[in-house]
C-alpha cells in the first residue's frame, strides 16, 4: 500500500491529452512539492516533472504538471506512442522524514 | 553526460547480506547527496535511504532501520549500500539515484539498477 494514491492504469489515443493524479496527505503533498518520474519497460526511472510543474532541461513541453491543496496531476498532451511506461509521483514525508512514492500508473497509448 | 554505474545481479540465500555498488561519474561527486530506491518485481518504487556524500550522514528507511547501512568512497566516486539478514521480502532492483540541486532535490540521475535475487 503506497503512501501516495494513483490510479494503476491510465490510456489515450495518440495526439489525445490524458491526466494522471496524485493525492497525498497534509504530511506529504498538501506541505511539500511533488516530483514526477517516468520509467520506460526494463529501465530506471527519469525525472520529468520537479517542483510540482518544473520540466528538467530535454523533457517536452508536452508533460506538465500541477498541484493543489494535497493532489497533484500530471498532464501529457499530443499523447505518442513512446509515452507508454509507468509514472511515478514522490513527494516529501514530514511525518516518515523520507520521500514517498505512489504506487505507479502504467500509461498504455492505444 | 553525469552517470551512475552500479554493481551486478547478485542471487543470496536467506540470511546472508549484500553490497551494492554506485560508480558516479561527470560531476563532483561530493557535491551532491545520494539515495537509494528499491523495486520489487512487478511493484512500484521504495525509498530505502539516504547519504550525505558530504559528510556521511545518513537517513534510512524506518522498515529497514539496523539491516541497512550506506557508505561512500569520495576516493572512487563510489557509493554502497549494504543490507543484512536477507529474506525473499528483499528481492527486488536497487536503484541509486543522486538528488539534484533542483528545487525539492528531485533525483535527477539514476543508476541502471542492480537485481537482488534472495531464494534458498
């Protein structure tokens, strides 16, 4: 059972824009940023979105993200057919002073 | 290009311990902090800890508090974690990951993975 709650799967046509969410608690996203990792089949994880919406340097401007309150989205437009992997979100945990993470959402592009 | 080269897949039985490697390379290795994130097959991701390259301080996982120890060499850019009295619960891959100096230190570069394998 992870700390933070996503929806385990997710999917778009390509070209579609689709939504994952995050929700947390006051102890994690409603009192610290939320980072986003993508991780392609059989590889490690790679930051996509810092900061609740930062993109890293070479991340597409088609991934964004948003945070409200103790939920966070992440958002990916002009879906492509590499867009399909697993997606993570981590927040901050005051409460177990480590980083969470939720459970994953596997993105299919039909 | 920064990169983070770990050890190899190991198999261990129940009981016996484990050090994994993290080889960084392309930045200053002091300069940034390290974790540690394991997945087990099919799951999602776990923080297993963390390391101060700096000044060696450390801040594990509370499930895996007293199995779990990180070090580092500033000699070799090289970072482990050792974990002890292995049980199948522990088979997964092991990620380390440095946390960038990015606002909210996300983990900016991560290492390929190293397979832990605990069967009898």
């Amino acid at each position: 059972q992870s700390v933070l709650t996503q929806p385990p799967s997710a999917s778009g046509t390509p070209g579609q824009r689709v939504s994952i969410s995050c929700s947390g608690s006051s102890s994690n996203v409603g009192n610290n940023t939320v980072n986003w990792y993508q991780q392609l089949p059989g590889s490690a994880p790679k930051l996509l979105i810092y900061s609740n919406g930062q993109r890293p340097s070479g991340v597409p401007d088609r991934f964004s993200g948003f945070k409200s309150g103790t939920s966070a989205s992440l958002a990916i437009s002009g879906l492509q057919s590499e867009d399909e992997a697993d997606y993570y979100c981590a927040a901050w945990d005051d409460s177990l002073n480590g980083p969470v993470f939720g459970g994953g959402t596997k993105l299919t592009v039909l | 290009q920064v990169q983070l080269v770990q050890s190899g897949a190991e198999v261990k039985k129940p009981g016996a311990s484990v050090k994994v490697s993290c080889k960084a390379s392309n930045y200053t290795f002091t300069n940034y902090d390290l974790t540690w994130v394991r997945q087990a097959p099919g799951q999602g991701l776990e923080w297993v800890g963390w390391i101060s390259v700096y000044n060696g301080n450390t801040n594990y996982a509370q499930r895996l508090q007293g199995r779990v120890t990180m070090t580092t060499d500033t000699s070799t850019s090289t970072a482990y974690m050792e974990l002890r009295s292995l049980t199948s619960d522990d088979t997964a891959v092991y990620f380390c990951a440095r946390e960038g100096q990015l606002n909210g230190s996300p983990f900016d570069y991560w290492g390929q993975g190293t397979l832990i394998t605990v069967s009898s």
